[in-house]
C-alpha cells in the first residue's frame, strides 16, 4: 500500500470519528439552578444578670463558707498543755526529792554512795546506799538475764514458727501476766518457788563458790536469787510485747530476699529480722530493767532483811534490800523530817536511775527508727 492511501485511509477513519461524536447526545454544562439557602443570623448576645443578695445587691463569684481554725488551735493548745504538764510533773518530782532530801544529807555523817550504814534514828544522821544499789542492780541485771533471751524466743516463736490460730492465744497468754498483781509474785515466790529452788542453789552455791557471785549465802528462800527469777517473770510480758510488734514490721521484702537466696527459716531470722528488731528488743529490755529496779511488794516479800553490822555478801544467794523495798519497809518509820529526808534520798537515786535508763532506752529507739 502507497503512502497516499494510507493518508487517504486515516482521513476517512477520522471523518468516521466526528461523525460519531456528532450524532451522540449533548450534556449542558451550564450552571445549575440550586434553591436558596436561608440565611441564619446569629443570636442576639445574652445578658447575664447577678443574683441578688439579702441587701438588694449583685454578688460576684462563689461565696465559700469561713474555715473555722477554732477546732485546731483548741486540739493544739491542748496538746501542747499535755506535754507541758508530763515535763512540769517529772520536774515537781525531782525538785521535791531534792528539796526533802537535801537537809538530811548535809547532815549526814557518813558517806552516801560508799556506806553500808544505815542510823537514821537520833540526832545523829549515818546512811548510805552501797548495799541497797548493789542488791537493786545484781536482782535487776540477772532478771534481765534470765527473761531477755526467753522474752525474744518467745517472740520469735509467735511471729515465726507457730501457726496464726496458735499464735494469738499466745500471745494473749503472755500477755495476762503483766495483769498479776505484784503481792501475788511475792507470795508465790516465797511459799512456792523458793523451796524449789533450793536444790539448784544448793549445787551451785557447792560448786561455784568460789566465785563471789555463788558463793554461800541463806539457807532459806528469801535470796537475792528467788527475787530476781521473779522479776525475771514480771518483766517477761513487757519484753515478749515489744519484741513482737518489732518483729512483725519486719519488712516483707526482705524476709522474700532471704528466702530467694535459700535461706532457712533460721537464717532469714538471722538476717532479716534480728537486724530489723534490734534497736526494738535493746528498747524493751531497758524498759524491763527500769520496770525491775522499781518494783518494790514482790521484793519486799521475798527478800530477807540482813541484820545491822552483819558483813556484806555479794552472792546472788545472800539477802539484802532494794531501792524500793528499804523505802516500803519502813514507811511507817517518817515520823520526823530527818528521818524521812534520809529515805527519800535513797529515793531521788532511784528515780535517777530509772530516768536514766528509761532515757537510754527512747535513745536507742529513735536511733533505730532513724536507721
């Protein structure tokens, strides 16, 4: 085919083409006729207006009721007279020994701290507390032996080992003794543990007497001995109580931390909850020791009074008087002011020594709260 019919053929096909478009229907493209869309204006603004008060006026903003500080400043004010008060009666006290005390010591004769002598009748003034401190520390101090290892066992026990529905009558139990009179220790111990106690002070007073401590002493019960297990007994709930509420704190992390590293139930004790409860049990064995140097009915009964010019002895198995059992003994005796300063002397050393102690023991609690 030529190249003129191959134009020839192309013109035909686009006559072809516009013959088609032509014959095809036609859109308007015009603009449409839509209907009118209303116009909305926009709403007058409003007009806000105040709520009238009582007096005929507008109000602005919310009025919130007055906070009434009355409340607080009375709970303040009588909180802080508490305090005030507990200081401002510790202090009456301590200026009240001194005051009764001090004319009878300085008409003392004798040494106060180093003698034993004890004459307070006359018009010659001879005392001194050399054996009323020894024997109010030695029953204290193996008191304190005997009940603070049984006291955190114990405590250990009900928070440890046994199980809750166990631990509580427990505890319960232990508790109920610090509700025992005190005169009815004194009459158990004397009629009842002192005879039973005599074999054991037989064997040791035999065997270790040679050490001051055990050496021969009464052969009756009313020993420095018997008193002390007794007030070992007495003190016993105060220590177990603390120690317990220590050992209960006891973080629950820690004690998981021991048992992932495989600890026994003795070694998480030993590393997680002594360290914990230490400065709690050191606590509560001060308070038991100040609570064992004041007591004064059980000692009384049980200790035999030695007699006047009799030598000193300082075994566990001699007898003897305390503070607060020298001061009982002879209450009926304040019948001149002499004589009653030389007792309350003996009396301001004891209130010393319990203020002292019951100092160290809030000291080593706070430091152990600090930690």
């Amino acid at each position: 085919m030529s190249l003129t019919d191959e134009n020839k053929a192309g013109r035909s096909q686009a006559g072809s083409d516009t013959l088609t478009a032509a014959d095809s229907p036609v859109v308007d493209h015009g603009p449409v006729n839509t209907p009118p869309v209303p116009r909305v204006s926009a709403p007058p603004p409003r007009t806000q207006t105040r709520p009238e008060t009582a007096d005929g006026g507008g109000r602005r903003g919310v009025k919130l009721a007055r906070i009434s500080q009355r409340g607080d400043k009375t709970f303040k004010g009588m909180s802080a007279a508490a305090g005030f008060l507990i200081v401002a009666l510790v202090a009456f006290v301590g200026v009240f020994l001194i005051a009764i005390a001090a004319p009878s010591l300085a008409r003392n004769t004798a040494n106060f701290f180093t003698s034993r002598e004890w004459q307070v009748s006359g018009d010659t003034l001879a005392f001194g507390i050399a054996g009323l401190l020894w024997t109010t520390v030695l029953s204290s101090v193996v008191a304190m032996v005997i009940a603070v290892p049984i006291a955190i066992g114990v405590a250990l026990c009900i928070t440890n080992y046994i199980p809750k529905r166990l631990s509580r009558p427990l505890a319960f139990v232990v508790d109920l003794l610090a509700a025992v009179p005190s005169i009815i220790f004194g009459l158990w111990g004397i009629t009842v543990l002192a005879p039973l106690l005599l074999p054991a002070q037989n064997w040791l007073s035999t065997n270790l007497g040679w050490f001051p401590l055990f050496a021969p002493g009464l052969s009756s019960g009313g020993t420095v001995f018997v008193a002390s297990i007794v007030l070992a007994i007495m003190i016993l709930p105060i220590i177990t109580a603390i120690s317990r509420d220590v050992f209960e704190q006891t973080p629950h992390d820690h004690v998981e931390a021991a048992w992932a590293l495989g600890a026994t139930r003795w070694e998480m004790i030993r590393t997680a909850v002594l360290p914990y409860g230490r400065s709690g049990v050191v606590s509560a064995s001060m308070l038991g020791l100040g609570r064992a140097l004041g007591e004064t009915i059980a000692v009384m009964i049980i200790l035999s009074t030695p007699a006047d010019g009799e030598p000193f002895n300082p075994s566990v198995f001699a007898g003897g008087e305390t503070f607060a059992s020298k001061i009982a003994n002879a209450a009926s005796e304040f019948d001149t002011p002499s004589k009653t300063g030389a007792y309350i002397a003996a009396g301001l050393v004891l209130f010393v020594i319990t203020f002292v102690v019951n100092a160290i023991a809030r000291t080593i609690a706070d430091r152990g709260v600090k930690s």
